[in-house]
C-alpha cells in the first residue's frame, strides 16, 4: 500500500491518481463488446448459443437454455440446508428494509384542479449474476428483491453456466427463494444484449440490474437508451476513516474484505493518527499471506491500496467526500457525529462492530452501490429502481381559466405560438 501525508495543497493531486482507475484496452474491449451486442440485436439465438459455445464452452440450444425444474430440485438436493436457511433469513431482513422504500400513488384535488403522480412498476426486470471464478448469490438477492418489493411482474435471470451445461447450484437455489420466474444459462456481453432486445428464449426487458465483469458493464453501458440500467459499476472499493481509536486488527482485515474481489479493487485507509497507520500496516502484511486470495489482494493492495494520513478530521473528512466511496467505514470515537459530516458514500458503516461485509450479506440495505465517486450523484440500488411515475393533471376550464394568459405568455416569450394558441383557442370566444 501507498503511505501518504495528506494535507490542503495536495489532496486535489493525490486523489487524482487514487481515482484514476483506468484501462488502457477499454477502446478495444467497446468495440468487442459492440459487435457482440450488434450480433444478438440481429440473429437473436443463434448468436447467443453460438457465443456460450465460445466463451463457456457449453452446447446452449433453445431446449436446455432454460434452468428446469429438475436442475432446480437437484440445487435443491445439493446445497446445505444450513446455506439454504441462512439465505432466507437474509431475504426476511432484506425485504424487510426494501419494503420500508415503497412509495404509493397520490392525488391532490382543488379548485378545479387535480394533480397526483402515479407509482406503477416496470413489467419485466432482468438481472444478472455473476458466474465463472465465483458465484455471488447475495448480489441475486440484493437485485430480485427490491424489484419483487417494488412488484415487478416478471423477473428473470441470466447467468454463465459451466461446460456441463449446468448453472451454479447456489445461484439457482437463492434465485428461486427470493422469487425469480425463469433463469437462463446465459453469460458475458451476449446476454445482456439479450435481455435488452430479446431473443427467441430470452424475453425483452425494461431494466437490467446486476453487476459483471467489464465486459458485462461495458455492455450494460452500450445498450442503455434501448433498456434501463441500475448503473455500470467498476471495481469494489472500502474506505476505512479513524481517529486511530479503532482496533489495528480489525480494520486491516475490513481492507482486505474488498481487497480480495480482484486486481482493481481499492482499498484506502483515511487516518488523522500516524500511529495508527503504522499499527494498521503492519496488521495487513501479517494477515496477507495468510489469505486464500493471496495473489489477487497483493496485486489490489499493490496497485490501489492507500494509507493517506491528514493533519486533522476536517482533512480526512474531505478526503473521504472526494473519494466518494462504495463502502466506507467510520470508526472514531463518535462515528454517529462524523458521519454527519460525510455527504458522498453509497454505504456506511458505523463503529467497529458494523463490519462491511455485514452490509454484503445480511444487514437488510441493498449492497449494489455507486463506484468509481459515483456516490456523489448515484444512490444504492433500491426499490425505485424498479417502478416508473406517472404525472397526473386534470384541469377544469374555470381552473385553467385563472392561469391561461400566463401561459400564453410564457409560450409566446418561447416563440412557441402553437403551444399559446393551444391555450388560447380555448378561450377564444371571450
């Protein structure tokens, strides 16, 4: 990890470079992912089978490309019941906390006058999942309940499956619990073409959720404007503020948390105590060689890790709103006042104990949050993500009667006469 002081003068410089997560073959990953997407817009199934057998080196035709019933009994039979009970009581505090984000129509009436807004759920949302290295059933849980909560008509998911023309078990299993109607074995830039155009197996969208590799987010970028999307994330990242009054222990292992989901992710210690930092330092070299995901979290901590050391909280404060965070920690002596200082973070953590893995697994919010300081303008997934508002506005003639020379006006200054004389004409005869 980088060691840094940081002060006035140079945090502008400094987090420059820490924010500047670049790769120099995105151009040619777009145009890769660009005549993929080309390719299912026209030939549907037949090049989405086609680039399964490509990339995941499995024979997908339109009779297997849907998980059936007898795979998903066989998930069933194969996955642990302990596993199987933990994800339902991770959906009941899931859902719990979504259901508290529901918002319902209204309607005002007045003088003539009735305005509301309509709250109406999409009609079908796609998720994606995340297969190959690693399967992520809690981010299946994170997308498809919120959409469910916000009362989608239809979910679907789409996610790799092995040679064996199988999905992962543990997908298929948190899939079905939390309320998905169909799964397909589908994987890479391929199927997020599909879920935004359709395909003959694979029903059209209107949003598509769910995180992936950089071809997936490049995809997800592409087809944005055909179909909505939650956003296009990059890489994990944490940030861990202190004053020093933290455990050494604990907080080098909450860096490692985020350190190990790959070579791109960003782990930065934000700290107004060089001691600390030391202490801090020294507990990450002692618990790297340790872990399973060794390569990757050297190679992360190597190229993304940083230790940044101001002279006092309002520095570290405004570090931290500048990185904007995914995930950011606060451990000081009174983590409840801080955090009225943080504007830009997509999850917070609070004191020692509100570790953020916590928020990955089983605290309730949703863990599909901004990156990249995207947290200053985005928000974690959430129910309105899946629902559409619908102005209402009805007006009687005496109503529009009190106001229609303003608006003729205002339209006149715009040089729009049809629009004035759209009002007008309906008082023409006065």
């Amino acid at each position: 990890m980088k060691k840094l002081t940081v002060d006035e003068k140079s945090i502008n410089q400094v987090l420059s470079e820490l924010l500047s997560r670049k790769n120099s073959s995105y151009d040619e990953r777009e145009a890769i992912v660009r005549d993929i997407i080309e390719d299912v817009r026209v030939n549907g199934d037949k090049a989405l089978f086609s680039y399964t057998k490509k990339f995941d080196q499995a024979d997908i035709n339109k009779d297997n490309v849907r998980v059936s019933d007898e795979e998903i009994k066989s998930a069933y039979e194969n996955v642990s019941d302990e596993f199987i009970n933990v994800i339902r009581k991770a959906i009941k505090r899931i859902r719990a906390f979504h259901e508290r984000q529901r918002q319902n129509s209204w309607f005002e009436a007045a003088d003539g006058t009735i305005l509301g807004q309509r709250v109406i759920p999409i009609d079908r949302a796609g998720v994606y999942a995340p297969g190959g290295k690693a399967a992520y059933p809690s981010s299946v849980l994170m997308n498809v309940i919120p959409a469910q909560v916000a009362g989608v008509d239809e979910i679907i998911l789409l996610t790799p499956c092995g040679k064996d023309a199988r999905v992962d078990e543990r997908t298929v299993v948190a899939a079905k619990e939390a309320g998905v109607d169909y799964i397909f074995k589908a994987g890479g830039a391929q199927a997020i073409a599909a879920m935004a155009y359709g395909t003959e197996s694979i029903p059209k969208c209107s949003k598509i959720t769910g995180p992936g590799n950089i071809f997936v987010a490049l995809a997800k970028k592409q087809v944005f404007g055909s179909v909505g999307i939650d956003s296009v994330a990059g890489p994990s990242e944490i940030t861990v503020l202190t004053d020093g009054s933290g455990n050494a222990k604990y907080i080098a292992a909450d860096l490692l948390s985020q350190a190990e989901h790959d070579e791109m992710a960003s782990a930065i210690l934000v700290t107004t105590s060089k001691k600390a930092a030391d202490e801090i330092e020294r507990e990450i070299n002692a618990f790297v060689p340790t872990m399973e995901r060794k390569a990757i979290i050297e190679k992360s901590l190597s190229d993304f890790g940083y230790i940044l050391i101001t002279e006092n909280m309002n520095e570290a404060i405004e570090c931290v709103n500048a990185i904007a965070p995914e995930h950011l920690e606060i451990i000081t002596k009174d983590p409840f006042t801080t955090m009225t200082y943080i504007k830009n973070a997509g999850a917070v953590f609070l004191g020692e104990y509100s570790s953020e893995p916590l928020g990955d697994y089983f605290a309730g919010p949703n863990h599909i949050l901004p990156t990249g300081g995207t947290a200053r303008f985005f928000s974690a997934l959430s129910v309105d993500d899946f629902v559409k508002k619908q102005s209402i506005i009805s007006f009687s003639k005496e109503a529009l009667g009190t106001m229609h020379k303003d608006i003729e006006c205002f339209a006149e200054n715009e040089g729009l006469f049809a629009h004035k004389n759209s009002i007008a004409v309906r008082f023409s005869e006065e």
